[in-house]
C-alpha cells in the first residue's frame, strides 16, 4: 500500500483482519458486469436458461446508476425477457434479504426460479487515505438459483434492522441538482461495528436455528459475512461450532459487502467442501444497521 501513501504492511493487515489479497474492478467494469457473469456461471452450473427465470434480485450498495435498477441491466445482459427486476439494498447484508425475499416469492406461488445476486464495486467508495477502511474491502459478485420443489431448500430466514446505528457504517454523499453533496466515501466505527456484529451473528443464527427445529451441531457448513477473520472467529465460538466447519474466503477476496457470502458459498460448492443434503447457515450483518440469516439445505 506503500505507492498509494498508506503507512500499514501486509502483515499488519493480515494480523488484524486475515485479508492476504482483494480483488479491484477494471476501470469501465460496473455491478451489473459482475453480477452479469457470476449469473451466467450459476446459471450454466444449475442447468438453467434465461427463459425460466422470472425474478432477478441483485444485492448492492454500489449501484450503476442511480436508475434504473442494477436488476434490470443485469437481466437485459442475460437476455431475460419476461418476469421482474429489482435492487435490494442492505449493504452486507443485502445478499441475505435478497435470498429471503426471493424464498418468500417463491412460497407464495408468484415465482417458480428466481436468481439472486451480490454484486460490489466498493473500490469506487473507498478513501484511500482513509487506513481503517481502504484495506478492507473488495470488489465481486456471487449468484444462487432457488426454484420451487416439493421439498425446501431454504428453511428458515429472520432479518432485522436498527436505524439508530446507522452513522456507524456509512456512505453519505448523494446527489441534488446534478451536483454530489455530502461525504463520498465510506466511513466506519471499527470498533462498534466489531462488537455489533458478533453480538447479532449469534443471535441471528439460533433465531433461524430455532425456527427450524434444527440443533447447531447439524449445521454442516457455517458462511458469516467475510468482514474480517476475528468476527468469523468469534461467531464460531459462540454457537460452539469447530472452526474447520466455518467457510472462509476474507483472505482470498476481502470484504466484498453483499457479494462476500455468494462468493464463500461458490468457492465452497466448487472445492467439494458443500455437497447436496447439507445444512448451510449463512448470515450478514452491515450498515443500516442490518442483519440476518439464512439456513439452508443444499440441493445440488
């Protein structure tokens, strides 16, 4: 980080956050772009066409444009052409809403495939000068396909919401009258993010767990938000699950917002670690304040 005048080491940050590499956005490459193609992977991996999905959700804090939708761009790159579109923005957290609310569609019998996506480009609002955040985070994308079937996939899904902390973790520029206002970086109170977070990973995870009847030592697999590796140590500890069960890719890809939990469960599925029939509880927790968690059993 030398050549961009930030005083910190790789060993400085891999002690403090177990990031040992990211990866950054080509210039011209935007949301929907990542988004775009961790979708077409997903899609060639389930087997399914553009013409049997009908909901596309996209998780993400750095949209396109202001609009219209990331959703939308992302399903006229895939060719979509029926169904419908939309952002969800929960910051870290996104990605777990979007799987929740995809889930709900489908049980209400209003979608039978939906795809759902995280996708970042936190590169381009991150003050590099700004130590405490600019080692941190990453850009990428992730998507799932959930489809309706006579047994759930998707068993129990809480997410919550505390506005009063919202100046904790935030991004406030805007844009009135053509011109940016406000702060255009992102700005964190490590330290009370730190200790918010553990705090609702734990009970995020036994409020699901307990919706499932499902006891935490048959959680195969353990996917909380790649923030930083003392968090997923934490949260491993405190549901007393062995860390060798907790997926971690923070080293590999940083944090990449509501794309770190897709891209966990991806590396996961394709190293043969996640196989179908196992219990998978993944969580998020980001600025808002938002958090929750997902449990589900893996078809394929």
């Amino acid at each position: 980080m030398a050549e961009r005048g930030i005083e910190t080491s790789d060993e400085w940050i891999q002690e403090r956050t177990g990031i040992a590499q990211r990866y950054i956005a080509a210039e011209g490459v935007f949301s929907s772009d990542l988004g775009a193609e961790a979708a077409r992977k997903a899609m060639q991996d389930a087997q399914v066409s553009a013409e049997e999905i009908d909901l596309v959700i996209v998780a993400t804090s750095t949209p396109d444009m202001v609009f219209p939708s990331t959703a939308c761009l992302v399903q006229q790159k895939l060719g979509i052409a029926q169904g419908f579109a939309f952002d969800v923005q929960a910051v870290c957290s996104g990605f777990v809403y979007a799987m929740a609310t995809a889930d709900l569609y489908i049980k209400a019998g209003k979608v039978r495939t939906a795809l759902v996506i995280g996708a970042e480009v936190f590169s381009r609002i991150l003050d590099w000068n700004d130590r405490g955040t600019c080692v941190l985070f990453g850009d990428g994308a992730g998507a799932v396909l959930l489809r309706a079937g006579s047994s759930p996939g998707v068993l129990a899904h809480r997410l919550h919401a505390q506005g009063q902390y919202a100046d904790i973790l935030r991004t406030a520029g805007g844009i009135q009258h053509g011109k940016a206002t406000g702060h255009p970086f992102l700005t964190m109170d490590g330290q009370a993010v730190f200790k918010l977070a553990v705090e609702v990973l734990e009970s995020s995870a036994r409020e699901v767990l307990a919706d499932a009847n499902m006891p935490a030592d048959q959680v195969d697999w353990l996917i909380p938000h790649q923030a930083n590796i003392r968090i997923l140590q934490f949260a491993a500890r405190r549901l007393k699950l062995p860390f060798e069960r907790v997926v971690v890719t923070v080293n590999q890809h940083g944090n990449t917002s509501a794309a770190s939990v897709p891209l966990a469960l991806d590396v996961a599925r394709r190293d043969g670690r996640i196989k179908a029939g196992q219990n998978v509880l993944m969580q998020g927790v980001g600025g808002g304040f938002t958090w929750g968690a997902v449990l589900a059993r893996m078809t394929i």
